[in-house]
C-alpha cells in the first residue's frame, strides 16, 4: 500500500467526499501516514500519523481505509 483513494457521493445530500492515504518515509528511519479528506474539487484537510516502521504505517493504513469502506466510502485507487 502506497497510495489509497476513496469517495463518497450522496447527489440528495449534495455530499460529494474524499478521503486519501500515502506512506512516506521519514528522515529520522520513520515512517509517515498522510491522511487527506475533505471535499471533492476543494483542498482537504492533512494530518500525518508517525509510526517507526513501514509495516505498521502501512497496517494502520489499511484499517483505516476498512472503516472509511464500512462507511460508505468506495474504493477508487489503491497502489
């Protein structure tokens, strides 16, 4: 896991969600989840969680891309 893209689209409701994740190394040996999310054509909002490893950067990636999916959220891109 790289690169996730996920969106959510209620015409009713007039929602139209992203939701996207990356992994990134640190410069210290780290790693990075970048979370971005807001609404589609606007800029999102980016928060970074720090994990010591890729492997539980990527971990907590794909949990979280779980909970967005079993929110509604559909699976556009992953890498």
């Amino acid at each position: 896991m790289n690169h996730i893209y996920l969106e959510q689209h209620d015409p009713d409701k007039n929602m139209h969600r992203f939701y996207q994740l990356y992994i990134t190394p640190g410069i210290f040996g780290d790693w990075s989840l970048v979370k971005e999310w807001g609404r589609q054509s606007s800029p999102g909002t980016v928060r970074k969680e720090w994990f010591a490893t890729e492997a539980e950067a990527i971990s907590a990636g794909q949990k979280l891309a779980e909970v967005k999916q079993k929110k509604g959220y559909q699976l556009i891109r992953s890498d």
